[in-house]
C-alpha cells in the first residue's frame, strides 16, 4: 500500500490473488477500524452522514481466506470515499471478475486498485479527499497479459452501467494520469478491450457455495 497521509486515502494498494484463496469462507464483518499505524488516519466517522461509502481498495471478497486479513481489510488505510452507485455497481462487477479469472483459469492476478485525485476534489470529513476517478490494473502472472480500466467518479448518482468494456484504459494513460509508474512483469501485454477474460458468474457463485457451504 502506498497511502497518502494528507489526503488520507491510498495512492494505491497493490495484491497477488492465488487461485487457492480466491473463494474465502470467512464472512464480511464490516469492521471497519481506523489504521493505528498512521497517526491522525481516516476514521469511519469521517464517511458518516456524507452519502458516501466506505469502499474497499482491496475488497473483502479476495481477503476473506483468513480470519485475520478479513479483518485488516477494513482497515481505513484500505478506504475510498465512494457513491454507491459505483461502489455496489459496476466497480463491484469488476471485484468478482477478477475473482473468477483467478478461480476459472486457475491462475494468479497481480491487481493494483488506485485513485485520480488532487487539490480540485472535494473533501468529506476530517480532510479525507473525494478522487474524481478510479482505477483498477490486472495482471495475469501466468501469461503477462493486463488489462486496465478507469471509472469517472460522477455526480449525480449516475448509474455506470455494467459493460466493462467501455471503461477499459491503456496502462499507460493509467500511469499518467495517477502519476504511478508500476512494476509490471518484463512479458506484460496488454489485451485489447473485448478480449478479456471469460468468467462464468453462475459457476462461480456454485464454487463458493459448495466450497463453503453457505449460500453466496
């Protein structure tokens, strides 16, 4: 994670998702807690009463194959204030893609979940800053094929839709506008938007199922 302290919002955090623990059994516990490891951090009381949530960097769902890192994955240091219309929309479809790539294709993602932001942005509140845009890059280890996408973050409440095709980006762009230059493999390629990954959401909500014995 590389966090900014003022802003008090990640730059970006960075994960491997492992084929073994993309389908976690440990249930969302929602504890949300401020990072005791920075001093005057985001708190879950800055988001109250605001309209926004509390969305994850790393989500939840990739972080739940141990009790201990579902619990560090509320971290206020893993928080982005954003609409829910895009926290529980089409950002939450992309979450369980990659999840499914990761399962289906039996092969390990690097993602690297980042923010746009800058002194133009609003705030909400102890300074916690509102970015104008999101972005996610994932990379296949296996193959070194990648493929990025950026979301506007719109107001009004603007519902995005649920074709992720139209928001797919070129690294590069990604890279200037988050000002991040990323450690991506020597062999990394990029896919052209279309040709991503198939997942088959129906088996994957199976697989979770049966792996955990609970309905999903």
């Amino acid at each position: 994670m590389a966090y900014d302290a003022p802003a008090k919002i990640p730059v970006y955090v960075a994960y491997t998702l492992q084929p073994q623990n993309a389908l976690g059994c440990f249930p969302r516990t929602n504890a949300f807690v401020a990072d005791q490891s920075v001093p005057g951090g985001a708190r879950p009381d800055d988001y109250a009463g605001t309209g926004y949530d509390k969305g994850h960097a790393a989500p939840d769902g990739d972080l739940s194959w141990s009790q201990q890192v579902e619990y560090e994955s509320f971290l206020m240091t893993n928080m982005y204030p954003q609409h829910g219309s895009l926290n529980r929309g089409i950002w939450k479809l992309l979450e369980t893609s990659v999840r499914g790539w990761t399962v289906q294709l039996n092969q390990p993602y690097t993602i690297f979940v980042g923010a746009m932001y800058n002194a133009n942005d609003p705030t909400i509140g102890n300074g916690v800053v509102v970015p104008h845009g999101y972005y996610k890059l994932v990379i296949n280890q296996a193959t070194g094929q990648a493929a990025g996408w950026i979301f506007p973050h719109v107001k009004p409440y603007v519902n995005l839709g649920n074709d992720l095709t139209k928001f797919r980006a070129p690294v590069a762009q990604i890279q200037e506008y988050a000002g991040v230059k990323f450690a991506l493999p020597p062999a990394a390629k990029e896919i052209a938007p279309g040709t991503e990954w198939p997942v088959d959401f129906g088996a994957l909500t199976n697989a979770k199922r049966q792996k955990c014995g609970r309905a999903e």
